[in-house]
C-alpha cells in the first residue's frame, strides 16, 4: 500500500511538472533572497540567459534591465501582499517585451512568508495594439478638431453648406 501510494504521488508531481513547462506563461519560484527556486522552461527562455537561472537573482542574470521585476519580488516577500504590474524591458535584440507579472507570497504553515511565486505573461502585441488604438484616437480627435474649426469658419464666413452622414461635404454656396 505504501509502494503505490508513492508512485501515485510521483504520477501526480510528473503530471504538475509537465503541466508547468507547457505552460505558455513563464512561472517562477523565489527564495526570501529573491534567488530563482524554480523556472518552467518559458521563464527559461524569457531570459535568454546563458546561465541557468535556478539559484539565481534576475539582476544577476539580466542586469539593471530586471531591477524593478527583483524590487518588486522584494516588496511582495517583506509585505506577504501580491502585486501584479506591468514590466517593459530590452531584449538582446534590441526588441522592447512587454509582460503582465502576477507576483503571489507563498506561507509556511505557521503563516510566514518563504518564497514568492511569479507567473509572467507576455503582452507585448497587446500593447502594441493599444498603442495603435490610442495614436488612432488621437488622430481621429484631431481630424474631428479640425472639421469643426473649418465647419465654424465658413459659419462665420456666412457660407451655408451640405453634411452627408459619413461626414462628407457635398455642397457649400453662398447665402448671398
């Protein structure tokens, strides 16, 4: 009974491990001195180190780029508050990521924080999306800015015009 109680649990930690490392999302686990206890194989490949990051801090790896994802690992193990934020950083290819990182303090059975779990999401066309959207609504606010300014001027001009629907000029005379 006692043999295959053990190979029921190592089924299971087989089934979660491969569960983790298929994940689209990069997960981490974090000592209290913020050194890597565990990185799924996208975290891996996030940082595109050369050295593996288990045993690790993230400055250690990446450098100044992962300061305020370290700082924030911090907060959240000295606070036992999770955090979830947006973090930007350069690629070795010079390309700019964008990820969503949820940051969750894990307890010891008398409550004490020991380690922080992350779980990291790449947004990166998200983002650029957005972006996108807010570049064409602020076009769009000027283009509209503009009709009016232009729409008051022949008002005031004492010209009278026709409007389609789509916004459209058809006609514009003269009142005289």
């Amino acid at each position: 009974d006692h043999k295959r109680m053990g190979e029921a649990l190592a089924v299971r930690e087989e089934e979660y491990r491969t569960l983790l490392e298929n994940l689209p999302d990069a997960v981490s686990r974090y000592d209290r001195q913020c050194r890597a206890l565990y990185v799924n194989k996208m975290m891996q490949e996030k940082m595109s180190a050369d050295l593996p990051a288990v045993g690790r801090r993230p400055t250690e790896l990446l450098g100044e780029s992962c300061q305020e994802y370290e700082d924030a690992i911090r907060r959240v193990l000295a606070s036992g508050e999770s955090e979830e934020r947006e973090f930007s950083r350069m690629e070795p290819t010079g390309r700019v990521t964008t990820c969503l990182v949820r940051l969750v303090a894990e307890r010891n059975a008398v409550a004490e924080v020991v380690s922080v779990l992350s779980i990291t999401r790449d947004i990166t066309d998200r983002k650029r999306m957005e972006d996108a959207l807010l570049l064409r609504e602020a076009q769009l606010q000027r283009t509209t800015e503009f009709q009016r300014t232009l729409l008051k001027g022949i008002a005031d001009a004492g010209l009278h015009m026709m409007v389609l629907e789509n916004g459209r000029i058809m006609h514009v005379y003269n009142r005289k």
